[in-house]
C-alpha cells in the first residue's frame, strides 16, 4: 500500500533544529477571518459538513464529510481521542454578592483524572480564576441537588506555595458534605460546559450534546477535539466496513489550546502541557502499521500530538521509569533535537512497548508539550482529519507543517486550502466544516 513513507532516517544535518524553528513568525500565519464566517452552532446532522480535500499533488477537492469512508483506504489505521468534555466553568458568589468564575484545568490532590473524579468530600485541583482579586480568604459555597440528593459545595483558595509565582491560575480546595456523590456528579451538576471563548455566546443546553464526539468516554478535556464532531455511529460503521481499523486514544485537551502565539517568533511561545493515555495494544497496532506501510489517519490535533509523542516516549523509556508519568513528559523542543532526530522510528516504538509489559503495564500515562511547526519530521501520521484553525494560533502551525512538504507552488499550500474555503463558503472553527489531508510524507 502507498502511504509516501520516507524509507530512510531523517538527516538531522539537512532539518531546521530547534533555534531555526523557533524563529518563524506569527505572523506569516495570519489570515482575515470575518466574524460571520465563524460557526456558532454545528449543523443538525453531524456528518453534513463540508470536506476539503487536499492531496499528494497540491489538488483541492470539495465533499461532504459523509463521502469521508470512500475517501479512506482499506487498511488505514485512524485514530480517535476518546476523551470527553467536563463542566468545567463554575460559577460562584461572594457573600456580598461578587461573582467568582473557577475554571477546572487539571487535577492536583489526588493528580489523577480517574481518582480525582472518584473522590468523595473533597478533592484540590488546578484552576483559572475570574475575578481573583476579589476572592480572598472566605470559603464560597452554593448549594446543588446532585442525584435527587441535596447537598452544599464549598470552594476554598489555597495559598500559593513557596516559589509560585502570583498569577490567575490557582489550587482550590473543594470539598461537600455529602460523602455518596463522587466529585465527577457534582462537575456535572455545578458547571457549565466550556465552549471555545471565540464563540462569543453563552454555553446552552443544546451544546451539552452538540460539544461531545459520539465516542467520547473519558473525561478530563476543557475543550473537545472538534474535528471528532463530525462522526456519527454510522459512518463509523461504513468505515471499518470499508476495511479502516478504528482505535482510540486519550489526550485531555487544555485550556491552552486556546492561548494565543502573543510572542513575535514561535520560539518565545510556552506550550501548554497535556496529559495522555495510550493503551499497550494501541502502541502495538501502531507500530504494525508501519511495520505492514499501511496509513495513519489522525482524528484532530490532539490525536496527532498523542501518536507523534510516541516515539520520543520510546526514546524516554531507555532511561525513565515508564510508570511515573511526571518522567515520562515530552519537552518543546525535543523532537528537534540534531542528536535525537536522527533515531529511526519503529526502534524507538518498540522499545516503549516492551518497556510496558516489562513493567506489566496496559497503558501508558505520560504528558507532552509537543510543538509541531513547519520543519517538524512527521513519524506516524500520514492522513489527517482536522477543522478550520484559528490565525496566528499553534494548531495553525501544525497544519502548515503537515502541509509543508505538499507546497508546489510560491505560496504555502495551508494559505491556497484557507483561501479556497473562505471563497467557498466553508464554515470556521469549532463548530465549522472540516478538512481531510492526505499524502502526508513520514520519516521512517
């Protein structure tokens, strides 16, 4: 099967390290995107969207994304982030009356999703705080009916920890008086579901439903992995029937998906940290895939950040612990290291694999802060599904870099696909029409 894989390792001498990368700017990211072209709410029928398909060859074609299975090959092995969106926005109110937003980010006491949403009367996670300066030492309370039950939810403001720098992010302390509910039924009964700030509108019922894939099953996310909006329980259907292997992923998106690049050059711009969780069995099913030359299809950004961490993962396990997923965390920069670039890819897989089961692990637990810009090696993923990204954003640049190697003409190919939708029609964003890019070029 045809897949463009580059048979050879990279030459780590004739790609851009670290530094170079770091010098592209925002700016030549940018786009005019008009307000109206933003979708503020999905279509009915989840499939119906638009599909702009762009090719091996620089060709444009127009779909429907229910055309998505005759466009897959037999034998692509696509790949979906299972996680599933939280309430995660809180509202609460001072005695006086003052109003405090507490934004759920990430659990801190106990560190994990699955235990933190188990806990029972109390629990401390990572939040963002509106309104901070106003929240001093008392204790915020509301009370809730959390299956048939009531109950009275407190929120308490930690202070900072020696070193920690003041900031809008903070420890909350919350706790409730009722030790039958899990702190994963109160989320769902005390917050709203955070829809993307560039929508403008306040969250409604409707977007409990229309904000989750129809395979999301893990929660954690703030955000959803968007481009998982458009599948339906049939298409799925229509594709393994056409020969794809589904498998499933997790990666808990961030609120730092939607952090704007404020730096000039990408090189002074943080990435966020996200948290992934990747079964053994999904690990090996990759690594037949490219044993066999067969596709990857990533389903969104996060599906790609999850399967091109993997390698470098494989590189970590050499010398971390496997199980401590604090050691196993993917840096920035990494990927472009000169030294480590010029590993080939299916060793380092193997040696995560096996590293696992010596451990007697099913999964794997790590964190990545990946930045994938043009003149990033491509490892897994070959074909990808994806929305219309915001300008001067990072998932902006990972399209470009995917991209990069499709450019026949004087202008970026992601521009001339950008151009071609905002011309068409197509709808923008979360909520908007998506993309299907294929003849993505590996590195072995």
């Amino acid at each position: 099967m045809q897949d463009n894989t580059l048979h050879t390792a990279p030459d780590a001498g004739s790609r851009p390290d670290a530094s170079q990368v770091g010098h592209i700017r925002i700016e030549d990211y940018d786009y005019p995107l008009p307000d109206e072209r933003i979708a503020l709410h999905p279509l009915a029928q989840r499939d119906a969207c638009k599909l702009l398909v762009a090719d091996a060859e620089g060709g444009i074609a127009d779909k429907c994304f229910a055309d998505l299975p005759q466009l897959v090959e037999s034998g692509t092995l696509m790949v979906c982030n299972e996680t599933r969106v939280i309430n995660a926005r809180m509202e609460f109110h001072k005695a006086t009356g003052g109003r405090i937003e507490v934004f759920l980010l990430e659990p801190s006491a106990p560190a994990d999703y699955v235990l933190s949403f188990a806990a029972r009367r109390s629990c401390i996670w990572t939040c963002m705080i509106g309104n901070l300066k106003k929240w001093k030492d008392e204790q915020l309370c509301k009370a809730l009916t959390v299956d048939g039950r009531q109950l009275t939810l407190c929120a308490r403001l930690l202070p900072l920890r020696d070193g920690e720098a003041p900031s809008a992010t903070r420890r909350v302390e919350f706790s409730w008086d009722d030790e039958s509910s899990t702190f994963a039924s109160i989320v769902e009964v005390a917050g709203n579901i955070p829809i993307p700030p560039y929508l403008k509108r306040a969250s409604e019922a409707s977007d409990l439903e229309d904000y989750q894939t129809v395979y999301s099953r893990v929660e954690g996310s703030v955000a959803a992995p968007t481009a998982g909006l458009h599948f339906t329980p049939a298409l799925f259907d229509a594709l393994r029937a056409g020969g794809v292997e589904v498998r499933k992923v997790t990666l808990h998106v961030g609120a730092g998906t939607f952090q704007p690049v404020k730096s000039a050059e990408i090189g002074a711009h943080p990435m966020h940290t996200e948290t992934i969780h990747v079964d053994l069995d999904v690990i090996k099913s990759v690594i037949r895939a490219l044993e066999e030359g067969r596709p990857v299809m990533a389903v969104g950004t996060t599906s790609v950040r999850t399967l091109e961490s993997l390698p470098w993962l494989g590189y970590l396990s050499r010398t971390a612990d496997v199980a401590d997923a604090d050691a196993m965390h993917v840096t920035q920069w990494m990927a472009y290291d000169p030294a480590l670039r010029a590993e080939a890819t299916l060793p380092l897989l193997r040696q995560l694999a096996a590293r696992l089961e010596e451990a007697g692990l099913e999964a794997l637990t790590a964190s990545t802060a990946i930045m994938i810009a043009p003149g990033f090696d491509w490892r897994i993923v070959s074909r990808m599904v994806t929305n219309f990204h915001q300008p001067q954003s990072t998932l902006l640049l990972l399209v470009g870099s995917f991209l990069e190697r499709l450019d026949s003409q004087g202008q970026p190919h992601w521009r001339r696909l950008y151009d071609h939708a905002l011309e068409g029609g197509y709808r923008f964003l979360s909520y908007g029409d998506a993309c299907y890019f294929t003849g993505g070029r590996r590195m072995e």
